[in-house]
C-alpha cells in the first residue's frame, strides 16, 4: 500500500513538473518571439550610427551599408580598394573614362555612371543607403534634407588623405574594409619614408624643377599647396609651378613655361601621348631645358590616374622618385610595386603586359 502511495505522488509530482514547464516554456517564448521582432526592426530600419565627414559634419548612417554612390571622382578608387566596389551603385567612372577600373574590378559595371552635373533624381534612383560626396558638390544640403546621408570626403596631402581612408572605412563598416584602411596607411607611410629618407639628401640646388602639365589647349598646370607638389618634393623634386596659387588645373601662358625651364615635364589628365608629340616637336617648346634633355614623361594611369587625389598615390610617389632621381631610386621595381599592390587591393594580377600598359598610360586590351 505505501509503495501505491508513493507512486502515485510520484506521478502527481511529474505532471505538475511538466504542466509548469509547458506554461515557462509558453510564456518565454511569447516573450522571446516579441523582443526579437523590436530588435529586428530597430537593427534593420531605425538603428544608425553617427560618423564625422571631412567638412566635420555629424552624419547619421545606417549599421550596415549595403548600397554606395560616390560623386568624387577619385574616392571611386578608394571604395574599390577597401572591397566596396559591389556595394557601389551610383559612380562617376564609366568604362570609355576608367576602363582599367572596370577590368580590374567588373562590378563597377553594375553601377550607373552619374555625369558631372548629375541629377539628383537619377542618384536617388539607385537607392544608396550612403552618398560620399566631393567638398565641391553642389548637391550635398540638397540630399542631406531628402534624408539620405551624404558624407563629405577630402584631401589634398597625405595626412587628410590617410584619415580619409579610415573615415571611409569607418563609413562602410565592416572589418574588411578597416583592416584593408589600415593595411594602405601603413604601406603608404612606409614608401613614404623610404623615398623621403633617400630625398631628403639631395641638396634644394640639386632637385630637379619639375612640372605637371594637365592639358594643352588650354594650357593648365598643377600649382602649388596640393597633393601633387607634396609627391614631387618627396620624391626630390620642386614644382616648378608652385608659385601659381588656387591649386590644380591652373591655366597658364607659354612665357610662364619658357620662365620656369622646368628640367622634367610629366604629362597627365588630359595630356597624353599625342600631346607629348605635340610638344617635342614644337619650336616654342624645344626652348625648354626638359624638352632639349628628352625629360617629357607620360604619368601612368591605371584604375585611376596616379598622380591625382586616389588610392594609387602610394604607387605615384615612388614612379615619380625613380622618374625625377633615377640615379637616387635605383633600388626602386615599380613594375613589382605595382603587381603587388594590385594583387593586395584590387584582388587581381596584372600580367607584365599589363603592368607596363598602366605605366605608359594606356588603355587595356
């Protein structure tokens, strides 16, 4: 009788144990079912972050940016290097201005191609969870109030230029592109100190005046207080055009040129091998010391033009030292700098053919 007893108590105890634990495990899911839809929601739709742009703007972007436009054009690059580039929706590359960029990375063909006068609906069409957008786009307060985040991104020396990256980076959010952030910083500090270090013992006397010609017709320089003179003074040069204020693309006169007798001459942008033609046959031009020494150089261009505000500026200071000082540079494999370079940031390998396309500034096959 006592073993019936205990038994049935026993019975008793386990249904009561069950029937409790069916009614927590109800509950608790209830409840486990409605937080997870708050948190769901606020992750996806309501949660931001707060990033500062180059002009110091407090801008509010999304935890995950999943679609990118960028209206600067040498910031395309910089998405491209730190694995962005299939996040990017709006560009202002197009296969006929960049076609290295869309070999190297083919996504870039997914994107719209935006003019430089863009119109805003056309950009809002692509949807971009982020806008970065140049310090000179006209457009920025017009889409900061249609409630897109627009970042503002800039730099005109290595220092802005590396905190540009990271606050790019930063941007974009995910440990990809931070740690590509700082592996480019760290590689771009470290040929800039070598090359500096080498430079730095050419007596002022001895640099060679260099200058940078964007086009002919007209006839623009890249003056002083920028990027350009700050790779052409590591690499142990002076900007022969430093004098000329506001910048890059300046518009000069051919006596300015004939003054300055620059002892290198390094064509980009809209100065190419035509152009390079044109001048050492030219009569005027011939009375110029970098002409009479056949010192005329064509600055490469691979996804984008190296000597401009983009991420193969690290690959420029060390083709410029090697191009001004090539006596001083020796120790300098360009063509090894820039497979490597390619091969880390872009994901691809650029063949020896390739390689010496981008540094003649020539399209790919």
């Amino acid at each position: 009788m006592n073993t019936k007893i205990i038994t049935i108590l026993f019975i008793a105890f386990l249904s009561v144990l069950f029937f409790t634990g069916c009614i927590e495990e109800k509950i608790s899911s209830q409840e486990h079912g409605s937080t997870k839809g708050i948190s769901s929601s606020n992750d996806e739709n309501t949660e931001n972050r707060t990033v500062t742009d180059s002009l110091g703007r407090q801008v509010q972007v999304p935890l995950m940016v999943e679609r990118v436009a960028d209206t600067w054009m040498g910031h395309n690059e910089v998405l491209a290097m730190l694995g962005a580039d299939d996040r990017l929706v709006a560009t202002m590359f197009s296969p006929q201005s960049r076609p290295w960029m869309y070999k190297v990375c083919p996504t870039f063909n997914d994107a719209v191609t935006l003019s430089p006068t863009y119109d805003i609906e056309e950009l809002l069409a692509t949807k971009p969870d982020v806008v970065f957008m140049s310090k000179s786009d006209k457009n920025l307060e017009k889409i900061s109030n249609l409630g897109i985040p627009a970042v503002q991104v800039s730099f005109t020396d290595f220092d802005s230029m590396k905190k540009c990256i990271s606050d790019t980076a930063n941007v974009l959010g995910d440990e990809e592109a931070l740690e590509r952030a700082q592996q480019y910083n760290t590689y771009l500090d470290s040929k800039l100190e070598s090359v500096r270090n080498t430079s730095s013992q050419i007596p002022d006397e001895n640099r060679p005046k260099v200058l940078h010609v964007v086009s002919l017709s007209p006839l623009c320089v890249d003056g002083g207080g920028n990027i350009i003179s700050d790779w052409i003074e590591a690499a142990g040069g002076v900007n022969a055009a430093e004098e000329v204020k506001g910048g890059i693309m300046q518009e000069v006169s051919m006596e300015q040129i004939l003054k300055w007798n620059p002892d290198v001459i390094i064509l980009s942008v809209n100065a190419k091998s035509r152009e390079k033609e044109q001048i050492m046959n030219s009569d005027q031009w011939k009375k110029v010391k970098a002409i009479q020494d056949n010192r005329v150089f064509l600055n490469p261009e691979g996804a984008f033009i190296w000597s401009r505000a983009g991420a193969e500026e690290a690959l420029q200071i060390q083709w410029a030292a090697k191009t001004i000082n090539p006596d001083k540079f020796q120790f300098i494999d360009i063509n090894n700098e820039t497979k490597w370079f390619y091969k880390t940031f872009f994901e691809y390998e650029l063949t020896d053919e390739e390689v010496q396309k981008i540094l003649n500034a020539e399209a790919p096959n």
